[in-house]
C-alpha cells in the first residue's frame, strides 16, 4: 500500500493538469457522475496521508490507491480503468482503487493536523492522542490513520528501528520525551522518503523494514506479526527496547 510520501508525490507529478478543463472523464468507479466531471477545470491537487484528491469549484474526486492500486500518467495499463481525466495536456488513469466524488465542503472531513506530510501537522496533538490509549502498543498507534496520517507499515518499522523502540512497546510506559522524539523522526523520516522519490531513488533506504540483518548489532532481525490487527514487523531483539509495565 502506498504510504504519504507516495502520494504527496503523486500530486507533484499531476500538478501540470491544474488549471485545465477535463475533456473526457470515464472509468468504473461507482457513484461518480462523470458527465458532470466533464467540461469542469481541475483547481488544485491535494493529498491526506494516503489519499488523493482532484479538486473541483463544488465537489473533489478522492482516490485511495488500497493494497493493489496502480495509476499511469499519458499511459493506459492493461487493467480495469477505475477513474481516467483527460486533459488538454495529458491524461492520468487509476487502477484497483477506490475512487469517490467529495461534495463541498468536503475540506471540514478531514482532521489535516494529523498528516506528517502536512504544514499543519501538530506534535503535541499527536502525542496527547497517542496519551489518551496507555496501554495500546505502539505499532498499532503509528498505524493509526487518525494519530499519523500517511504512515505506513514500512514508516512504522522503520521509525522504530531508529528510534531503538520494540514494537510491543506500550505507549504508556513510553517517556514522553521518547514519544516527542519518535513523532519528530516521523515527520522527518515521511520527508525524507519524499525526498527519495523526488530524486528517483524509489523507497527510502530501509534499515530494517525488509531487511535480514541488523545493521547496528549484527545480528538476525526478527520477523513477526504483532499488533491489532497483525502487521509484520521487523525490529532487533537486542537494541530496540520493550516498555512494558513492571508487574
């Protein structure tokens, strides 16, 4: 599933169309009238955390790319077309995604300060929500669309690993500092994902989401399911420590 970074992307790619009149709108996305997309001018792009949105004067088309979703700029793929937008200058099409047309003012939906990726983003919203579930653990939080929007399984592994925190931790055993600290690395590891992509690097550079060998230790990552719902998880045994309480 592609994560926030992906998809701040995304929009940076399909930017050029901002501004142009929709020639042609087809697909076999549900409950989209295409014929009023029709003729409309595209106005702007935005994204929340894994979402994308194309905005209109009074409504927005929302894709989610889900597990599977595909999408191709100036390009048709050999799949079922969900939502395609032609433009004057190009066209984009997705595929095994979940599209949905946003009437205004689709905007109030969404709690913006909760994506990394977003100059809104609030730290000290974010960890008085991570405070309010104590005894929840902190893979499962880091997952949570409404604490860290954009984050995904490959983020949470990752900002774990450096921040030397075990997955199974408990967030209420978790000093705040610890939790203030892992929040910042997230902001700052969303960006420097987007930054990858900016760059052709494709994914971040994965220290342990993925990986086999800790590269602190040296030892064998673990490879296990944790959390609810069980995400795999990737973490070291020796150097990433587990919060739990003293019983």
């Amino acid at each position: 599933m592609p994560e926030g970074p992906e998809m701040v992307f995304l929009k940076e790619l399909a930017e050029p169309f901002v501004g142009q009149q929709v020639w042609e709108a087809r697909g076999e996305a549900k409950g989209i009238s295409f014929d009023r997309v029709k003729g409309q001018v595209l106005q702007d792009i935005k994204t929340f955390g894994k979402e994308l949105f194309f905005c209109f004067p009074d409504f927005a088309l929302r894709v989610h790319l889900m597990l599977f979703g595909k999408y191709s700029i100036n390009g048709e793929l050999n799949r079922v077309l969900q939502l395609g937008l032609v433009f004057e200058a190009g066209e984009i099409n997705f595929y095994a995604c979940d599209c949905r047309l946003l009437n205004a003012p689709w905007e109030d939906q969404y709690d913006w300060p909760t994506d990394v990726l977003h100059p809104a983003f609030d730290p000290e919203k974010a960890l008085g929500k991570l405070l309010r579930s104590p005894g929840r653990f902190i893979c499962d939080a880091l997952l949570d669309q409404t604490l860290f929007a954009g984050v995904g399984n490959g983020l949470k592994n990752e900002v774990l690993f450096r921040q030397r925190i075990h997955p199974e931790s408990q967030v209420g055993e978790i000093p705040a500092s610890e939790l203030r600290a892992l929040i910042k690395a997230t902001q700052a590891l969303s960006a420097e994902y987007l930054e990858g992509k900016r760059h052709g690097e494709g994914e971040v550079h994965w220290q342990a989401y993925r990986q086999k060998i800790c590269p602190r230790d040296r030892v064998p990552f673990l490879k296990a399911k944790l959390g609810k719902p069980p995400r795999s998880c990737y973490f070291c045994a020796l150097c990433q420590r587990q919060y739990l309480p003293d019983w």
